[in-house]
C-alpha cells in the first residue's frame, strides 16, 4: 500500500556501515575538538589547527588544499597519527557536545552495514581500532563491555558488530536510524523547491513504500551495496549458495566455490580446514592468487593458505584462468579451464564473487564522474569524485560520497573515517546559510 505522505528531513544518510554512522554522530552534536600538543607538517596548516582547536568543523577546508594539505588527513592525523594504538591519554582528538540537525538514517542492514552479512567467523582485515570511529573509541567499547582485547589485533566480526550497535545507544543515534529499509530510487525535487532530493523506499518486512525528501543527502551505500549475479544457466538450483556464512550450513564433502576475491578465499579455506574436499574456481591467474598470498602473510588465514599450498594436501582444487559455465540439477557443475571443459560434482556451490555501490540508486541524475580505484589486494571499485574539502559530489549538489565510494579515500577503512567530519562541516555551514 502506497503512503503519499512524504516526510522531510535536512539530511538523510543511505546506508548504515561505518560510513554513515561517523556522519550520524557528527550531526547529532558530537563534534570534534583538539586537545594537547600536536603537529601538523606545514606552519600554515598548524596555525590553522589551533585558531579553530576548538571547532575544526568550522574551518574552511578548502584552506587546507590551498596550502597542500589533504582534509581528510587533516582529521586523521588526530584520530590515527601512529599505525599502532593510542593510549587513551595520549589522545589529542576529544568530542563535546552540541546542538544536533535534523537527520535521518536509512538502511536495509543493523548498524555496522555489510559486516551484519560477513561469514559467521571472519576477522577484519587490519587492527581493531582501525575500524573505530573516533567519537567512540573501541578501546573504551571493549574497557565497558568486559572483553579482553588487544587494540592491534585483529577485531572478530562479532565483536565489530556490537561496538558499531553500542556506538549507536552510547551517541543517542537509535531513535534516528531505520533499518530493514530498501532504498529503491533516489531524484532530484521539483526546480522550485528548497528540497534537493526524493527518497523512494521500501519496508522489507512489510513492503510498505514510503517517500522522504532532504535537503541534504549521504550516500552512504557501501561497497558491496549490489551484489553481483552470476548469469549462468542452473543457478536456482537448490544446492546453490549465493554468500558463504559457515562450514556447518553446507552439509556434504563435496563443495564448489566460484569467486577470486577475499570472501571467497575465506569460505575455501574454512571449508578446506573443516574437513569438506573443495573446489575452488577463479578468474583469476595463478600467479594473481599467489601474489596476495605472498603479501598478505601479516593474517594468520593467509599464513594458513600458504601452508595448504605448500603441503601434500588433496582436499583442495585450484582452478585458475576458470569460469562455471552451467549447473545443473543434480549437481554437476560445468567449468570451462584453460585445458578444456570439465565437470564437478558437488553437494553445494557457494558463489561469492562480491559486488558493487548500488549507483543505480542515482540514475535519474544523468551520468556520475567515476575515479577508478584499486588496491594491491584485488579490491577494486569506482569512487564518486567528489570536492576534496567537503567530498560533495562534484555532479549532484548537496550528495556526499562517505565511506570507501568517496574518492580520496583510498581502500582502507583507516582512511576513511575522517570524511565525516568533512561531510558534517559542510552541510552544518550549508545549513546555516539557508537559514
């Protein structure tokens, strides 16, 4: 049933990941300040630094970029100087507490975004309090909740997904996040009227539509916000799965695993490890795969996969330069290898072959600016190019690019975090003109 009512908001937030949530908690009030002794590399840039200590939002980054000075790393500077964790003393990032605007958070997901979907057992990729947002250390998260841990380690995904829930109980945000929504369209309004956007949603639960408008918006999707589809014939079929969770949800010996990227190299191994024989299909080049092995030995399931390389193992099958070509009912899986065609049997098939930010959301605004962006790990997507003070889109006034779809980021969640503060300090001075 449709409800024409349309509610309006000054800023909406797509999406609920890591990305958002640091925008959320910066509109909700939670501003950043500077505290102690610090240094930044330029004496222009210092002088900048302690004229607004006290409100760095207010600081007109584009003063930043006039004396060679990248924003973002403005703000993370103060949040990661070092690799390795900081002591809470030696801190020189702090938080006060201010006036909030009117925001609102659609997401299909709890907060924490795609890692509420991540097999049941995954660790991050790098240190705990690199997945942090700063207005709520993990450190502390860990310190209230009873757990033992170590900042550098690697973070469970149980406990990354309970720090990103505390974080929002602790800021206050939950009565302004909706989850179990589906954003199905994202337009501009009407020419004449003070509102940028029109939200187009979905309860899931329900299938109940609803429409919002704002006058500000952050796209806030994620990386992996469309799934991709491997368009072969078969693949309804039952014994087929679309993501990997755990070794026990795949009864059977026998598993094939269609993929190439970290999630697929995760469910090959902890099927290879549960005792399951495995299959592993790849796109990929050998030497690809055996590269990110080689460079990434600083992860214990990656020194993992070089033993099973290197040991006499035969519950493990490697097919490079590979592509399923059909499944069919009984499970007889078709793959095309550089030797020939072959066929597998298998209890189960687990594709996990990643995805893509959902820019389909934007299409009634023309074509994006896209900044191609990859890492030495095979992740790889195209960035929004956005203002590199504010990371508005330089194509849709008032949308902001937040997390890793923003360009400037770079690949790692420890470089992204700091946009918040860049998103929130302009629309909080956007939002102030207006009035």
């Amino acid at each position: 049933m449709k409800n024409d009512h349309i509610k309006h908001h000054n800023v909406i937030i797509v999406g609920g990941g890591p990305g958002g949530l640091g925008v959320a908690a910066t509109l909700e009030g939670w501003h950043p300040i500077f505290k102690g002794d610090y240094k930044f590399p330029s004496s222009e840039v210092q002088r900048l630094a302690k004229q607004y200590e006290n409100n760095p939002l207010a600081l007109d980054m584009h003063a930043l970029l006039d004396n060679g000075h990248r924003p973002i790393e403005f703000f993370r500077m103060r949040h990661h100087p070092t690799q390795e964790a900081l002591p809470p003393d030696k801190w020189t990032l702090e938080f006060t507490k201010r006036a909030r605007t009117d925001w609102l958070m659609l997401t299909t997901d709890s907060p924490g975004g795609l890692w509420n979907n991540v097999p049941r057992e995954q660790m991050t990729l790098g240190p705990a309090h690199w997945m942090e947002l700063a207005h709520y250390p993990i450190g502390k998260f860990y310190q209230e909740t009873g757990r033992a841990r170590d900042l550098d380690d690697l973070a469970h995904r149980d406990d990354l997904i309970d720090y990103y829930k505390a974080f929002t109980r602790k800021l206050n945000l939950e009565n302004h996040i909706r989850t179990g929504v589906k954003i199905t369209k994202i337009s501009p309004a009407l020419e004449k009227s003070r509102k940028a956007f029109i939200v187009d949603s979905v309860e899931q639960s329900t299938g109940r539509t609803k429409q919002y408008s704002c006058n500000h918006l952050v796209f806030a999707v994620g990386p992996r916000s469309a799934v991709r589809k491997l368009n072969v014939k078969g693949i309804q079929h039952e014994y087929i799965s679309s993501a990997y969770t755990h070794p026990d949800d795949y009864p059977g010996e026998r598993v094939v695993v269609i993929g190439g990227g970290r999630s697929a190299d995760w469910a090959a191994q902890e099927l290879h490890d549960s005792g399951r024989s495995v299959v592993y299909v790849m796109r990929q080049e050998a030497s690809s795969h055996l590269n990110l092995i080689s460079a990434s030995q600083y992860l214990p399931y990656y020194q993992r996969w070089a033993e099973i390389l290197t040991s006499e193992q035969e519950r493990m099958g490697l097919l490079y330069s590979s592509k399923v070509t059909s499944f069919e009912r009984d499970g007889l899986v078709n793959i095309a290898t550089p030797e020939g065609s072959i066929v597998v049997q298998a209890d189960h098939a687990i594709v996990e072959i990643g995805g893509d930010p959902d820019y389909g959301l934007l299409s009634s605004f023309g074509d994006l600016t896209f900044h191609k962006k990859r890492d030495n790990f095979r992740f790889q997507l195209n960035q929004m190019v956005v203002d590199q003070a504010t990371f508005e889109s330089v194509d849709i006034p008032h949308l902001y690019a937040a997390g890793y779809i923003a360009q400037g980021t770079g690949l790692s969640v420890i470089g992204f975090h700091a946009g918040c503060f860049l998103i929130a300090g302009d629309i909080l001075s956007k939002s102030a003109e207006a009035e």
